[in-house]
C-alpha cells in the first residue's frame, strides 16, 4: 500500500529522496519523514517581484498538489467501503464519495506544514507535508459520521410510516 501511495505521489510530482539534485535531497531528507509523511515539493521561478513571491507561489503549488493527493487516497479508501454495493447504488454513492473526499481533504489541509524551503538554480522550493495516517483515520470517521446520518434518516422515515393507521393508506 505504501509503495503505491509513494508511486502516486511521485508521479504527481513529489521529489523522492532517489531524485534532485544534492541540495534538493539533503533538504527533504532532513525534514521529511517519507514512512509518516505526505509531501510535495512545489517549485516557483523566481521573478522581478523577488523571492518571498516566488516562496508563496511555490507553498501555493505544493498545496494544491498535496491536496489533490490526498483526495485521490480518501476516495480510493471510500471506494474500498463500497465494493459490495450494486451498481445503481454505487452510481448514487459518487457523488457522496467526491463530497466526502474533498471535505476530508480540506480538513487534513488545516494541519499541512511547510517542512522545509530552499532556493536553488533561479527557483524556490517549498516542501508540504502531513502525516499519512491522519487520511484513513478523517477519511473513515467522516465516512462513518456521514452514515450515522443516513441512519437517523432512515429510522426517522420508518417511525413516520409506522405511525400512520392502515386504514388511511387503503387504495380509493
């Protein structure tokens, strides 16, 4: 599982600790935890507005990337929920899946950090991270959360039907 999570997140542009250039490595090795952490590395050219910018739009990118990661792992575990569910259903669980996805998504964002930054050859480096095992630990109990709710409503409908006479449903 993990060496799938790490393949997705390099392919998506997350440096490993196997590619860059020495200073790149040195810089993540000694900031990020690859077995605990979730990281992107986001990169901006540095400009004529100077390098604070740059370092903005470069935690700008990495977050918008580790989000989108983090997303995609929520949704996979969601879709592992739901294996058992027919097809009608699991065509109305999409959506309710993406909503759910990107709420935790958003909320796993709140506790990013920025482990590390650096400047190298015109660029600034931005190193984003969060620790992997908050997304199935959010994704579950939002997903659970999110059926404790079906449920009430469910039961709620039932004391409803329950509760009208017979003889009011009878066909005229």
């Amino acid at each position: 599982m993990l060496c799938i999570l790490a393949s997705l997140i390099f392919i998506q542009g997350c440096t490993s600790l196997s590619g860059g250039s020495p200073l790149r490595k040195a810089k993540i090795a000694s900031s990020v935890n690859e077995n605990e952490d979730m990281y992107i590395v986001g990169s901006a050219k540095v400009e004529d507005s100077g390098i604070e910018v740059a370092r903005m739009k470069a935690r700008t990118t990495a977050k918008e990337e580790l989000k989108n990661e983090i997303l995609k792992e929520s949704k996979k575990i969601i879709e592992t929920y739901l294996t058992d569910l027919d097809f009608y259903n699991k065509k109305l669980s999409d959506q309710i899946m993406t909503d759910l996805s990107e709420y935790v998504a958003e909320d796993i964002m709140t506790s990013a950090e920025e482990k590390s930054y650096w400047q190298e050859d015109g660029k600034a480096f931005v190193a984003l991270s969060v620790k992997k095992d908050k997304i199935p630990t959010r994704t579950r109990t939002t997903f659970l959360k999110h059926l404790d709710g079906i449920m009430e409503k469910v039961k709620s409908l039932k004391e409803r039907i329950e509760s009208i006479p017979l003889e009011d449903q009878k066909v005229k």
